[in-house]
C-alpha cells in the first residue's frame, strides 16, 4: 500500500476503536458505571487488539507518535484561542498555585525515587525518568509522550514509552482510587459540604461565543475558520522552533540539546501564540475595530476535544509492553508511591484553600492531577451533580493561572537531561534541590495568602 495511505489508516483505526469504546460504555453496565473517559477505553482496546498483542490491527508506532505530537499542540492551540471572562479572583490564582505545588510533590517523589535507584540499583539508569511522575499524572499522555520522545532523540531510551505508561496508571490512579477516595471521604466531618444540597448562587463558569458569527450562508464555513486560524498559529510555532534550532545548535552541545527540547515544548509555544494573539483581537475589538469573522467559542471547544480523543487513544494504543519489562520496578515504585503522596498532599491542603467545597474540590484537583479535567469533573460530579460547588471555575480558570506559576517547574525539567547529554551527575543535584526549593517557595505563599479561607 502507498506510504500515504499509512497516516489514514491509522486515523480510521482510531476512529473505530473510538466507535466501539463508546458503544460498549453505553451498552455495558460495569463499564458505564465507571468514571473512565471512552477515548481511555478505547485506547486500551488498541492496546490489546494492536501489535503489541493480537495483532489485529497493524498500527504504525511512528505514525501513532506523530498524531499524538501533533494533536496535542492542535489541542492547546485550540483552548487558547477561546475568549473567557477571567477575573482576577484570589481562589483562582490559589487553585493555579495547588496545581503546580502538586506538579512538585510528584517531581520530587519520583526524581528523588530514581536519583536512589540509580545510585544503589540501576546505575545505567537516566533518573530524569522520574520526571515524566507529574508529566504523565499530572498533565497526561500527550507531554509525557512529547517531553519523553524528545529525550530518546537525546539518548535516553524509551523515554516516550515510559511517559505514556506512566500516564496510563494514572488513569487507573483517578478512576479506581478516585471512587475509592470518594467513599473514605464523603464519610469524614471534615469534608462535610452540606450546603451543596441546597440552591447555591454561585456561578458556574459559562462559555461566552463571539457576538460576530460567521452566518450560514457565508463563503467560509465556521469550522472551517477556526481551523484555519489554528492552522496559522501552528505555522508560526513550527517558525519559531525551526528558528530556535538555527540560533541554539552552533552554540554546542548545551545549544543542541535546548534546541532538541523545544521541540517537545511546541504545545506551549503554539498556546502562547493563540492567548497572544487573542489578547491582541479583544484589545481590538474593544477599539471598535469589527471583524468579518471572529474565533467562536463552541467550536474551538469542540476541536479541542476532538483533538484531545484521538490523542488519548492513540497514546495508549502506542505503548510498548516489551519495552517497558526493564523499567517495571522503577515505574511502579513512583507512581505507587507517588499516587499515594498525591493523595496525601491534597487531602491536606485542599481543605484550607477551599474550606467551604472541600470534598468537591479536593476529589477534583485529584482526578485532574492523575488523569485529565474531564476525570476530575467526573469525580465531582459524584458529589456535587449540580456543580454548585466552585469547583469547575477552580480547575478550568486554575489551569491557566498554573501556566505563569509553572514556568520555573519547566525550566527545571530540563536541566537533568543537559546533565545526562554532558555527563555532570551535579545537574541532578541542581534539580532535586531546585524543585525542593521551589515547592517550599509555592507552599509558604499558599500558606501565606489563605490566612483567611478563600472559597
């Protein structure tokens, strides 16, 4: 069959294994009770169905890493671009701050764990592979993928492998252990809402559309604007990597490693681009000036998840079992025991940052610490149905806020493997300290500014 058609094919087995996913959700009782999203399920049919296993479906490994790459900048690019009424409200830049402060319980947990395995046990072992611990819990499959297949070009083997198993147990880590948290929890007088029972006031976060749609009888298609904007966007993130990698690679191997890396980080290059240039349209806007056509809300929400799905699906259906069998003990002790400080970490704080929507919230940072926002959702839909609770505003407008507080965590990320590239074992050193110190910076500032509850 020509090459060409490799790309497609692969896109069609994802497109029925996604089919089949949701049928058996919707048809199987076990399985519909579940807090599991159907892209996770149809992911791990891949898995089994794929040629790691059965070997019914001839999936191209390569292939499957390039739409997971690519589907996650289109993804990022995507919600980006979409127009929020965010206000500046102290609960959101403390939900932003919880969100990386977890990052950095779990970076230290596993970086910490494999500098001592590598010391005593592996020694050919690279320890910035506990790094991909809140990579692949906390951000999901597609950046552990990303960041770990951009460390394979550098030498360190099977690093995308290792991140999309490590984000495949943190599914399991929200969806089993989150049910189980739920039952130990709601039991607990600490965590007792009893206001969610009546009718709250508060607001959910609401999608707001542009007031200038693109009519139906218009020469463009909506959908097809937006995916023309997120089309621009991309291109002009590919120019800056590719210039990146003119101006770092004469510098040396440093230069030519950092250049390496920002390949792997073009879905926050390419997010930069579209909160940029949708910073610039409202600005605009705001000016009088009135566009023809304007990003739309409901689409670019629909094109994220859209992107989101299939790179789920893919990323699982791309692990490779026998490549994992040298790596079981390490990639079970971290995320063991990095599950279980998780839990304990949030279990703690959570209820003196949000002392009125404890229980909501805390499940929720939980299940989108291990898994995705959508399992998170899903664990404080349990217990709050109605989402009266301020919980989904917390997660959705948190996760910006965490993109400003996680900058010195991504700088950090990549200072092991220079080391790795150079040969200086202090850069790791540099690094678990670096993260240790940033943490205790990230927790003082928490503990500082919820003198007062904010709710």
């Amino acid at each position: 069959m020509d090459n060409t058609w490799l790309l497609v094919m692969d896109f069609i087995f994802i497109s029925l294994l996604i089919v089949l996913a949701a049928v058996i959700k919707a048809r199987v009782p076990a399985i519909r009770r579940l807090i599991i999203p159907t892209s996770m399920i149809a992911g791990f049919i891949g898995l089994v169905v794929g040629p790691e296993l059965l070997n019914w479906i001839p999936f191209d490994a390569d292939m499957l890493g390039a739409i997971v790459y690519h589907l996650m900048a289109i993804g990022f690019i995507a919600l980006s671009l979409k127009n929020r009424d965010v206000h500046s409200s102290p609960a959101i830049l403390n939900s932003g701050m919880l969100i990386v402060s977890t990052y950095l319980v779990q970076g230290i947990i596993g970086f910490g764990i494999l500098l001592f395995l590598v010391e005593f046990f592996y020694p050919d072992f690279f320890p910035g592979i506990g790094l991909l611990l809140p990579l692949g819990f906390g951000q999901g499959p597609g950046q552990a993928y990303s960041i770990g297949t951009q460390w394979e070009e550098l030498g360190v083997t099977g690093g995308g492998n290792l991140g999309l198993t490590i984000a495949g147990i943190g599914f399991i880590w929200a969806t089993v252990i989150g049910i189980i948290l739920i039952n130990i929890l709601i039991k607990s007088q600490k965590f007792k809402a009893p206001h969610l029972d009546q009718v709250s006031t508060h607001k959910p976060v609401v999608e707001k559309s542009a007031p200038d749609e693109i009519p139906l009888s218009d020469a463009i298609d909506k959908l097809t604007y937006q995916i023309a904007l997120i089309g621009l966007i991309y291109l002009v993130t590919y120019l800056t990597i590719a210039g990146l990698e003119v101006v770092l690679t004469p510098l040396g191997t440093f230069g030519e490693t950092l250049a390496q890396l920002t390949v792997g980080f073009h879905f926050l290059i390419g997010s930069l681009y579209a909160i940029l240039f949708r910073v610039i349209l409202n600005k605009l806007q705001k000016k009088g000036l009135k566009l023809e056509h304007s990003p739309n809300n409901f689409l670019l929400q629909r094109i994220a998840g859209f992107s989101f799905d299939y790179m789920i699906t893919a990323s699982i259906a791309a692990i490779s079992i026998y490549a994992l069998r040298e790596y079981i003990v390490p990639i079970l002790l971290i995320t063991t025991i990095g599950g279980l400080a998780t839990v304990l970490f949030l279990v703690w704080i959570t209820p003196r940052i949000f002392p009125k929507d404890a229980l909501a919230n805390t499940l929720g940072f939980f299940g989108m610490q291990t898994g995705t926002i959508s399992t998170g959702m899903a664990l404080v839909k349990a217990v709050d149905p109605y989402f009266q609770s301020n919980t989904s505003e917390n997660l959705v407008m948190g996760s910006g806020t965490a993109l400003m507080f996680g900058f010195p965590l991504l700088i950090i990320l990549n200072v092991p493997v220079v080391g790795y590239v150079q040969g200086d074992p202090w850069m790791y050193v540099y690094t678990f300290f670096g993260l240790l110190l940033y943490f205790i910076a990230l927790l003082g500032t928490l503990w500082y500014r919820t003198r007062k509850p904010v709710s």
